[in-house]
C-alpha cells in the first residue's frame, strides 16, 4: 500500500504554526518504521503542485512543469474520448476572480456552487470566444470544460491547486501562446460582466462567474491503474482557504484513519509507503528491514513537525 498525502504542509506563517500544534502519534511512530525513499525537488513557483508530480511518476509520464496532462486524463473519466495522442488538451475551470486593490486572485472553484444548468448555460455563451480561435470546447461537468488545440500540447499552465487564493498574474507565465489564452481571459471576463445566469447568481448571494482557468495541458497519456496507490485529498479544502484549524483537525482524521491502518499493515510486516507532499517538495518513506534489536526495544517516534516543514 502506498497512501499519497497531498497538501501535508504549507509555507506561510500561520500554516508553520499550526503544524507545531499537531499530534500526529501514529504517523510519528509509522515514520520511525520506515526509511527516506526519493524525495521529488521542487520550488513555491513550479507550475506542476508536488503531489501532481509524484501521480505522475507513478504513471511514467514525463515530469515536464506545467505539462502533466491532467486535463486529458479527467476528460475521459468524464466519458469524453480523449484517445487521440495528436491533440493537445487542457482543463478550463470556470472561476471567479476577486479584484483587490493590489492583485487579482482566484477564488477556489469548489466555493461557486455552480449547477449543471447554470454552467451550460455560460458554457455555451463562452464557445463561440474559442472556437473563433480555432479551439475545440467540450463539457465534462458543472466545473469541468475542456479545451483542445495544437497549441495545448506544449502550453505550460499552472495547476489550479497553485492558484487558487493567489495574484493569477504571478501564475501566468512568458509562454508565446499565453498572450492567447489572456486574451480570451479578458474576452470571457467582458461576456460573462452582465450575463444573465451571472445576475441570477447574484440575487441569490452566489459569486459570479467572471473567467476560467486553464490547466492540465499537454497530449494524452496512459494512466495505468495502480490498486495500491491511495490518494487522500482531504488536505486539499482547508489548506487552500488558509483555515489552519480545519486543516488540523483533518489532521487529525488522517491519523486515526488510514495513517493507523498503514502502522497496523507495516507492524504485520506488510510493506508500504507513504508519500508526504508540501507546497515545494514530496518525501517518500518506504519499509525497510530492521534489526533485531530495533524489534526488542520498538521503534520509537520521528516528530513530524520537523520534518512537515521541510516540504
């Protein structure tokens, strides 16, 4: 079994603070059971998130930032055919974005509550912009639209999860084929300014849906099943709304859930893995053997403050 953590620590103060508050007793002794494996290097401002690209290497894909194509991917468990290796695919996510007085900044989609009638309906408001360009759109879901173009199968595009709540100008980034998908951005965002589904939404205290946000791009490539992989993204809503003690009590879910079955299947000699992925960085912990003296005496705790703020 190998349980992928997503979103296990962040950078910002109030994020370093909560970690120190954790009390995390079984993963602390799951970790002193296991040895470091790789550790994927990355930076605040790698256009791919770490747990992005540790899904990725599982899948042989090629770690190229910003171009895991995790847009063609979600598009076929959306039912749609994205077997053609020849096109470039992306994910738009429609979005609102929040004007401030110093930077624009992308609200998490999750917070728009977007019915599959309202979403239609600016879907189809939206798909003569791109298809002007020569863009093929395709609806997946209420939050899920799809693009495909020559241009999207070597656009580099950051993953919404490094947008979300941050200036979308910091995220943008010197790509030719960028000023494209900027210019449509503004040509949304004056369609979708006075659109009725819009003024709806906003009778009804919902925010309005100003823009997309283009992400996943890149061709088509196998993602073979892996029983063993387990992703848990519960992480994933309180880190992005900077709700630490939210974050924290998740935390503490994760621990008494499958962190504890993970110590219970390692104690049982079962191996497994645990992978830890921050903001910048993604540590890997594998079993490893242990010596007789280590089995007397038990294996005691690694703290896990520590070592979360190193990710």
């Amino acid at each position: 079994m190998h349980l992928v953590l997503p979103f296990a620590s962040a950078t910002s103060p109030a994020a370093a603070h909560a970690t120190t508050t954790l009390a995390l007793p079984k993963l602390e002794r799951l970790l002193a059971r296991l040895q470091a494996g790789p550790r994927d290097e990355g930076d605040d401002f790698s256009l791919s998130a770490p747990h992005e690209r540790v899904l990725a290497a599982a899948w042989g894909w090629p770690l190229q930032d910003g171009l895991l194509p995790f847009g063609a991917l979600a598009a076929s468990h959306d039912g749609l055919d994205s077997t053609d290796a020849s096109l470039g695919w992306g994910l738009l996510s429609p979005t609102h974005w929040h004007v401030g007085s110093d930077q624009v900044s992308l609200s998490d989609p999750a917070s728009l509550q977007l019915d599959a009638e309202g979403s239609r309906q600016l879907f189809e408001s939206v798909r003569p912009l791109f298809e002007d360009d020569g863009w093929t759109l395709h609806w997946g879901a209420p939050m899920r639209w799809y693009a495909t173009h020559d241009s999207l199968a070597t656009l580099p595009t950051a993953s919404l999860d490094r947008v979300v709540g941050r200036n979308v100008d910091l995220w943008l980034n010197m790509h030719p084929d960028v000023r494209k998908v900027r210019r449509l951005q503004a040509e949304v965002q004056m369609l979708l300014y006075t659109h009725p589904t819009n003024e709806q939404r906003e009778a009804q205290g919902l925010l309005p849906v100003n823009s997309f946000w283009l992400s996943g791009t890149g061709v088509t490539r196998p993602a073979p099943a892996l029983p063993t992989l387990q992703v848990d993204d519960r992480l994933r809503a309180p880190a992005l709304a900077e709700d630490w003690a939210a974050w924290a009590e998740a935390w503490a879910a994760l621990d008494a859930g499958p962190l504890r079955s993970l110590l219970e299947r390692s104690q049982a000699g079962e191996p497994v893995s645990l992978t830890l992925c921050g903001e910048r960085h993604a540590q890997r912990f594998e079993s490893r053997p242990r010596p007789w003296w280590r089995r007397v005496i038990g294996p005691g705790r690694v703290a896990a403050a520590p070592l979360l703020a190193t990710l």
